[in-house]
C-alpha cells in the first residue's frame, strides 16, 4: 500500500471518529447518561487529537519522504548518464586498445622481417667474405707461381707488352699526342712517368716549373741542375710556358696545354 492510501485511510477513519461523536438532537434526559456521553466524548476527542497527530506525522513522512525520493530519482538520472559516459569512454579505450594491439602486432612482422633480412645478410656477407679470402689466396698463389716461373725462365727483367727496354728501365714511345698534364696522367697509370731524359725526337719529359716560375724540377721532385737548353731557352714566352720539351738540338719551354709525344719511363721488373 503507498503512502498516499495510508494517509487516505487515516482521514476516514477521523471522520468516522467526529460523525459518531456528533451530539444527538434529543439531549438525554437523565444526568446519567450525559455523564456518560461526556466521557465518551473526551475518550473520542482524545483520539481525534492522537489522529491528528498521526495523520500531520504521516504527511511530514510523506513530503520527506517524496523529497527524498525525487532526490533519488535525480541522482538515479546523474547514475544513469554517468553510466552512459563510462560506457562511451570504455568503448573508445578499447578501440584504442585493439588499434594499439594491431600497431604492435604489425611492428613486431616488421621487426621479424628486418631480423630475417639480417640474417640473410649476414650470411651473405661471410659468404662473400670467405669467397674472397679463397680469392686473395688464389691470387697470392698465382702470383708467387707466376714469380717462381718468372725466376726459373730467366725472364725478370721483361717490359709490359708495347715498352722498350733499356738498360734498367722501361720506356713506352706515344703514337699519338696529349698534353703535358694528360701525357703524365698516362704514364702514371701504368706505374711510370714521363722519362727525366730522352734523345728522341720532339717529346714532353717529365721537367716543370709549374711551381715556381724559374725553378725547373723533374717529375720526382728533384731541382734540375744541368739542363740542355736551346739557344736562348727557357724564356717563359707569353708568361706561360712552364713544361719542357726535348728537341734533337735541345730543350725549349712551351705552354703545358700544347700537344706532344712523350715518353713514360718506369723501373723495369
């Protein structure tokens, strides 16, 4: 039963209380029974006052209790919305969560995958290392052959294919012509140089005074001392001529960008 039907069935009942105790239109006759109406009529009064009481308790109870229910129920409304959020922000942690799950999942293929290639690598790597220890061996071997063969032939002091020798070295005659730079550079990469000296015809040789106007060096850095210059030379002629050149009569400066024979000369073997 709510409360509003016990509040309800209270206020009957004091009604019922007052209707029966309503004087009667014949007063009584005897002083009797009016004694005994009085009392009856203070015992009910008594009880209407008790009921009133009651029934002013009970509607505090039911206002309070009405007050508190509405606070409940708000509160209820904040749980429910709370709820609500929570489960909202769970769901977006755990789509987070399985996305971060996935993003690691992928990092660690990834860094299998770059474990695999190095491992690959690296095999590949001591594969090749060991095929060109076994290579430089060969080689060693084949080269102290060829020097074992070389000795036993008596064929030491041989020149490269297309070189002269001569005395202790070997001398390699252009067929075409370069510049003094460039007919060096040839020489070089063949383990020679342009020759200190030479009685051939018109040929580059290895005598510069790039460095330093006036002061004549060869090739290997040494100062030249005696030279066999032409009539007249070295004169520098337009402040540019700063290589040398052998002539059958003797030597002449010209510019190092001029076009010449030469002739490389290196150790021979």
């Amino acid at each position: 039963m709510e409360m509003s039907d016990v509040i309800y069935a209270n206020v009957e009942r004091v009604r019922n209380i007052k209707s029966k105790t309503t004087p009667d239109q014949n007063p009584p006759n005897s002083p009797g029974e009016q004694h005994t109406d009085n009392g009856v009529l203070n015992d009910t009064m008594e009880k209407h006052r008790t009921l009133s009481e009651t029934l002013n308790q009970l509607q505090t109870n039911y206002s309070s209790l009405t007050a508190e229910r509405d606070q409940l129920q708000t509160n209820y409304s904040s749980l429910i919305v709370e709820r609500d959020q929570l489960q909202t922000n769970n769901s977006s942690r755990t789509a987070e969560r399985d996305q971060l799950l996935t993003n690691y999942r992928g990092l660690m293929a990834k860094t299998d995958q770059l474990h695999t290639n190095y491992n690959r690598l690296a095999a590949e790597r001591d594969r090749l290392l060991t095929e060109y220890n076994r290579v430089t061996a060969q080689r060693d071997q084949l080269q102290s052959d060829y020097r074992s063969v070389i000795a036993e032939k008596g064929l030491g002091h041989l020149c490269p294919p297309g070189w002269t020798k001569f005395s202790s070295s070997c001398y390699y005659v252009s067929r075409d012509r370069k510049t003094w730079s460039d007919s060096r550079q040839y020489c070089r990469d063949r383990e020679a140089d342009l020759m200190y000296f030479t009685v051939f015809r018109i040929l580059w040789i290895g005598l510069t005074d790039s460095d330093e106007e006036g002061t004549w060096k060869w090739v290997d850095g040494t100062t030249l001392t005696t030279g066999y210059w032409r009539s007249g030379e070295p004169n520098d002629s337009g402040s540019g001529e700063d290589c040398a050149v052998m002539y059958p009569d003797g030597w002449n400066d010209l510019p190092c960008s001029n076009k010449a024979y030469w002739v490389c000369e290196k150790p021979a073997p």
